[in-house]
C-alpha cells in the first residue's frame, strides 16, 4: 500500500499531538486513507486538529494508523519544491515514510486504539464568546503558517463553553478544534475596571512647611 499527503500538512497537523503523554496513542498522528483521500489527526485532548485532502492512494481500500512523533520529526524535504509524502506498508504496522526524493524513515505504528474525535465534533456554532489559552491559539497559528498562510492567520468560531471550530487562512482542508477555558467563561468576570487604572500618576505634592 502506498499512501499519499504532504509533508507541510503532516508537520501543521502534528503540532497538536500531545507530547510525552501518558495516554500514548495520542503522541504521533493517526493516519487514516481509502483509495482516493487521505485524513491526518491529531489531538492533546484540549486542541485538535484535522486535515483531508483528496489523494490517488495505492491498493488501499481503508486504512489507518498512528505515526509516532519521533518518526514525523525525522522527515525532511530534499527540496523546498517537493511536499509529497508517502507512507508504504503491507500491514498499516510497520513501513517506511519520506518525502518523494528524501530519506525514507523506517516506522512501526503505535499499538493503540486512536479516539473517536467525531464524537466531539460541534454540530453547531453559537458565537459566544469565551476564553482560549494563548499557547493552543499560537500551535494553529503555527500550523496555519506552515499550510501557506503568511501571517498565520487564524479564525476562532465561538462557542461559549462547548467546543469551538478553528479555522486558518486560506485552507479549508484544514480544521481545528479547541476547549475553553472554563473557569473563565462566565462573561461577568473581567468586565469591571479597576480604580486605580483611571487616575494619573503624579508627584506627591510637597507638604506645606
């Protein structure tokens, strides 16, 4: 089996893998092709994201599997014109991944059952605002640069204290997801200036003699 995607969607996508955790199976991402698309996962459980792009994959008919992170750091491009990546296996256990004209990379899969991410899929959105830890913010707006955007534009869709969706510049191939911080999305909290802020500063004024 040959399967096929790039290695800019790959890197982005793996910006939301968790690292070192205890829940192993969510240290790389999973892999998932039929013959004619390829969709790339990753979470940490606080973010995710995901990214399907149509491919001519060979002798596939459903597959999927978990790429270790230590697997997916060592890919490299042997030219900034080359993006295509393709990962050969027998079994969807163990393989090679690399880019077209790079170093192939011997992987075995991670043993493990990835999540149903569907399940936590919004099925609508309802514009409320909420908060969102700058870190999760700042990995799409990472991943969004590595998939083409300049600026690493990003857009937050708003969905109060359920999930919100995460879109990038100029890629609908892309999308994310990412928890509120709930402890804050009661929306009387921080909307009281304090005093102090509205006077100036001055010198104290000299006491009379």
């Amino acid at each position: 089996m040959k399967i096929y995607t790039t290695l800019s969607a790959l890197k982005a996508v793996n910006l939301l893998s968790a690292d070192k955790d205890f829940r192993y199976y969510l240290n790389g991402v999973h892999v998932s092709a039929t013959a004619t698309m390829t969709r790339l996962t990753a979470t940490d459980g606080h973010a995710l994201g995901m990214y399907q792009s149509d491919q001519h994959n060979e002798s596939v008919d459903f597959v999927e599997m978990i790429i270790s992170n230590d697997v997916i750091k060592l890919l490299k491009s042997a030219s900034k014109n080359v993006d295509t990546v393709v990962i050969e296996t027998e079994d969807g256990l163990t393989g090679t991944i690399g880019a077209i004209t790079g170093a192939a990379v011997s992987f075995k899969a991670i043993d493990g059952k990835y999540p149903d991410v569907q399940r936590v899929i919004p099925q609508s959105i309802s514009g409320e605002p909420a908060q969102y830890q700058p870190y999760l913010l700042e990995k799409f707006s990472k991943a969004s640069k590595l998939l083409g955007s300049k600026n690493g534009l990003i857009n937050v869709a708003y969905n109060g204290q359920s999930t919100a969706l995460v879109k990038i510049d100029s890629n609908d191939r892309f999308i994310g997801l990412v928890m509120p911080v709930r402890a804050m999305c009661d929306q009387s909290e921080g909307k009281t200036i304090p005093a102090w802020a509205r006077e100036q500063l001055n010198a104290p004024i000299p006491k009379a003699a």
